[in-house]
C-alpha cells in the first residue's frame, strides 16, 4: 500500500468514527420566559438561582453603573461634548448585564451599541466610554472612533461594528481559531430582533451550529428595529423558532429579569462549553428610548413607553426583588448607588480633562505599522 492510499485509509477511519447527529426535535426552552402575574402585583425576579448574597449585589451595581453612566452620557451630549450620537439601554439593562455577569473571565463577548452593560462587567472603566464617546485623545481609540466601537482582547471584548449581523460570523471565526490552537472558551454574540433578518446572522449562525462551535446568541426582541415593529420584518412570533432552522436548542427568557437572564446564560455556557454546540437565546424585553437620541419616537403608541417604565423596569424589578428576598436593605443599596455616582463623578472629570488627538495620530493605528507605515499625506498634495 503506497503513501496515498494510507492517508486516504487515514481520512476515511476518522469519516466512520464522527457519530452521527440524532433526527432534530424543537427544543425551545421557556423556563425563564416572562410569566404574567397576579392583578395588581407588582413584577419581581427569578426566586430559583445560584447567585451567592454578594453576586446579587454586584449584579445591582452593574445595573445601575450602566443606568448612570448612559444618563451621564446624555448630560454630555446635550451639552454638545459628544461626538456623534447617544445610543441608550434605557429599559432593557438586564439583558446585557445579567447575561455577561454569567460567563468566565477568559470568555469573549461582542456586543451591539446598546449593550454597555455587558462591556461594564467584561471591565471597561466608565471613563474609558466618557473619552470614547467625547473622541479624547485619552479614548480607547484614541479619537478614531466613537461610542463602543473598540475592543480589548485582555478582557474578552470584541469591539462590535455598525453592519448588523457581521458579528456573528466574525465570533464564529473567533472561536473556530480558539478551537485551532486547542483554546476553550465560550463566545457569546448579542443581535437584535432586525439584524437577526440579515444574511450575515444567517451565515454566521448556520456555520456555528454544523461546527458546534460553543456560540450564544443572545437575540434582543425589544420590540422595534430603528422604527420598524418587529412584525413587520419576520414572520415569526418568537424568534427563539428560528434556531430550529439550524437544528440547535434555544431559549426564551424575560429580558427585564437579570437573576433569569443570568440563570438562562450560564445554563448555556454550561452546555457549549461541554461540546454541545451554538444555543440561541431570545430576550424578551422593551427599547424605552429611541435608536438614537436624536429618535423623537413619534412612531409609538400613546402611552407605551410610560407602561414599560411603570410596570416592567427591570431595575425596579430587581430591587424590589433584593428587598422582598433580604439580600439587602434600602440603605445598603443607596450605598451602592453612591458609590457608582462617585465613580461616574471621577471618571467623567478625568475624560474631560483628556484633550483631543492631534490630527496626524489619524494615520497611526489604522493598519499594523511594523508592517505597513502610516499613510500621511502626499507632498505632491500638500500646496
């Protein structure tokens, strides 16, 4: 037997050994799924968790740092000291939060720009989101870019980009790489209801699941895509379905309760880092500001966004859940909250005080210079 047909005896001994996937049945999960409650009951959380006493708090002031440091943002944009728009998670706080508070710390994160509170607990300071979105020279990126378009690898964050949906293939990339060099962590890429309708998602997701890559996808049903309603651009009425088409499980979970979003992440984290695959997870929950600051929202029915913010705040929520369950009292949490004011108080100065890049810095950076040198101006240009 000669070289070639050894290694083809090789190929074909590794081809019969891959155990065959079993016939697919849906698997959507609704254990941590919004629940209706009693008339005139006022919402709380999840009662089943394996949070210890002082996760619960740190849960609480990841919660408010992110409330606080998006209000402090908005102060700044009106004053005129931000550079390009503000985009808030004014309602919807839990989701990022508790689903990134459930992953290790050598896991990756990629977020969209309504999900500061994921990059807050991977470990960005408050003053490095004040620089970034003022463009200081002292930013993350140094004035090229702004909001949360940077990333830190140290940290596990995957800085995202605007194309929506292009992070779920490059996660998938990530982590196919990871698998490679015999690296075990698991990604989790967050997407909207309106970028799940793109191809990139398609492609990205589709590649995860035949790879059984260990990928969550966190899908943000908040209601609207810029100012489309979600039923007007996918057809289905929970879009955990759609990881049927994939042949992965998912779940459905209450977007505004973070003990359930935490819960719902670490039972997925769990089961993609064992090798079952990509999970999808459907976060029910509620955009109670605009796209953008600059989105007046003249698209919303009356009175809806005043019901969210009176019924379903998910801070709200959890607060009450902290007192009613004595993991805290009223004055232990308004210690908390000062200390995040303090926090913002400091870092704000401090990325106020950052001037601003020097315009030659534009060149540096923007490809790897011990590789390629910086694009300045052509003397023929200059006159």
């Amino acid at each position: 037997m000669d070289q070639a047909e050894r290694n083809n005896g090789g190929r074909d001994k590794r081809r019969r050994r891959r155990v065959p996937r079993p016939r697919f049945q849906m698997r959507v999960s609704t254990k941590y799924a919004p629940r209706k409650v009693e008339d005139g009951k006022p919402l709380s959380c999840s009662t089943e968790t394996t949070l210890k006493p002082e996760q619960h708090l740190d849960l609480y002031r990841y919660l408010k740092l992110t409330r606080l440091v998006e209000e402090r943002l908005v102060n700044l944009y009106r004053q005129t000291k931000v550079v390009g728009g503000v985009f808030r998670s004014l309602g919807q706080e839990a989701t990022a939060v508790g689903s990134a508070y459930a992953l290790q710390p050598q896991d990756f994160v990629t977020p969209l720009i309504r999900d500061l509170g994921a990059v807050l607990v991977k470990g960005i300071r408050p003053r490095d989101i004040f620089a970034q979105y003022m463009a200081k020279a002292w930013g993350p990126s140094g004035g090229k870019d702004l909001n949360i378009h940077f990333g830190d690898m140290q940290k596990g964050f995957i800085g995202p980009i605007s194309h929506l949906g292009d992070m779920i293939p490059v996660m998938t990339g990530i982590l196919l790489g990871a698998r490679m060099q015999k690296k075990k962590f698991v990604a989790v890429a967050y997407i909207g209801d309106g970028g799940m309708s793109t191809g990139a998602f398609h492609e990205g997701l589709n590649f995860a699941a035949v790879q059984r890559l260990p990928l969550i996808v966190i899908a943000e049903h908040n209601h609207y895509a810029y100012s489309t309603p979600t039923s007007l651009q996918t057809a289905v009425r929970d879009l955990a379905e759609k990881a049927a088409g994939y042949g992965i499980p998912a779940h459905i979970v209450d977007g505004n309760d973070v003990v359930a979003c935490y819960e719902v992440t670490r039972q997925a984290a769990e089961y993609a880092r064992r090798g079952g695959g990509a999970v999808l997870i459907e976060a029910k929950t509620y955009r109670r500001k605009g796209h953008a600051e600059h989105d007046d929202q003249r698209y919303i029915a009356p009175g809806e966004i005043e019901w969210w913010e009176k019924n379903n705040d998910p801070i709200d929520r959890y607060e009450r859940y902290l007192l009613e369950c004595n993991l805290a009292t009223k004055e232990k949490l308004d210690a908390i909250v000062e200390g995040v004011v303090r926090e913002i108080d400091e870092d704000c100065a401090w990325a106020e005080s950052s001037p601003m890049p020097e315009g030659e810095q534009a060149v540096y950076g923007v490809f790897d210079n011990n590789l390629v040198p910086p694009a300045f101006r052509p003397k023929v240009l200059e006159g």
